[in-house]
C-alpha cells in the first residue's frame, strides 16, 4: 500500500501542477486536457521503466552476492559453518548451542545458502521482490493519481476550478492516507500535503501565466 500512496500523489501533484501551468498560459481547454493526458502517459510510463530498472538492478545485485556466498559454503564449507556459528553467538547463543544449530543446518546444501543469504545479507532469496510487478503498480498507482485533476477536463470544464478542487480533495485525502505509516495526525498530515501541492500547483501558474500566451510576443 505505501507505494500506491506515494505514486499516486506523486501523479496527482505532477499533473495538476502541470495542468495548472498550462491552463496559466491561458490555452484553450482542448490544449489543456491533451497535455494533462501526455502528463499522465508520459510519467506513468517513466515511473514503470524506473521502477523496473531499479527493481532489477537490485535483485539482480543480491542475486551476484548470493552466488559469491553459494560459491564460498561450496569451496570452504567448514569456514562458511563457523561463520554461522559465530552470527547465532552474536545473538545470544552460548558457543555450543550456537556450533550445533549451525552444524545441523549446514547439513542440507540446498537451504545452507538461503540460511547464510538471510543471515548474512539481510535478503530472503525465495522473496526477492519483481521488477515486472514494480513497474505494474507504479503505472497504474501514478496513473490513478494523475487522471483525477485531469477528470474535469475530459468531461467538458472550461476553467481550471473543479480540477482544482477535485485535485485538492485527492491532496487531502492521500496525504490523511500516510497516516498509516508515519502514526501523525491525518488531518495535519492531509493539511500538509494539500498545502504543498498548492503551492507547487501555484508556481507552475504563475509561470505559465508569465510566459503563456498573452506574455510572450
């Protein structure tokens, strides 16, 4: 749930932000919702690819050092046991315990590796999270929160009103949904965070009013 949050309102701000700096320029409706549409499309889609690159790059990097640690049990299997022995003294095993726990699990080469890779490295190798479902809900999580300022313009609105307040609304009620994470107060958190998309949606405003079509020759 906490990166469908966050990529929602990361679609929501960006593109009413966006839409807002273009209808600045005082363009017609049709221009609006056509650049809010490309907003959308356009950082959904980069949200995907960065996402799955970064997904992958890091599974992809635990997967090397997972085979380092593969390839080290396998060339000097009794180190790798000491080794593992000395993690659960470190834990409050006394030395005994903590030489036979690891002499016992040492014994199946095909779960030693996954025990050395949790304990060692701090990964799950049979969880490792996937690039493709990554990109999947960054699409459509980005996509959710972009299409809402977008809404009033594909069903006809002329003016940047409704999209403002539809936008507001969607601010306030993700940033009361962060509540879950952070244990803040929802209403000073939603506050929060229709404040700051104000203020981003503003500036990008009065940018587009400054260069838009009555400010540019």
């Amino acid at each position: 749930m906490r990166p469908a949050v966050f990529g929602a309102m990361d679609g929501l701000v960006s593109n009413f932000a966006l839409i807002a700096g273009v209808a600045g320029a005082h363009v017609s409706a049709h221009t609006v919702a056509l650049t809010g549409l490309a907003g959308l499309v356009a950082g959904a889609c980069s949200m995907a690819v960065g996402e799955y690159t970064s997904v992958s790059s890091q599974t992809e990097a635990t997967m090397a050092e997972i085979a380092v640690e593969r390839a080290e049990i396998q060339a000097r299997p009794r180190a790798e046991e000491a080794e593992l022995a000395m993690l659960y003294r470190r834990r409050g095993l006394n030395a005994e315990l903590a030489a036979e726990v690891a002499q016992v699990l040492s014994r199946d080469p095909d779960q030693v590796w996954r025990i050395h890779a949790r304990e060692e490295l701090g990964v799950d190798p049979d969880d490792l999270p996937s690039p493709y479902v990554a990109a999947g809900s960054s699409l459509v999580s980005f996509a959710v929160g972009a299409v809402v300022p977008l809404l009033p313009y594909l069903f006809g609105a002329r003016t940047l009103g409704v999209s403002m307040l539809l936008a507001g609304v969607g601010l306030f009620l993700l940033g009361s949904a962060v509540t879950r994470f952070t244990r803040r107060s929802w209403l000073v958190s939603g506050l929060r965070q229709l404040l700051l998309g104000a203020v981003t949606a503003s500036v990008a405003f009065g940018i587009g009013h400054l260069f838009g079509a009555g400010g540019v020759s």
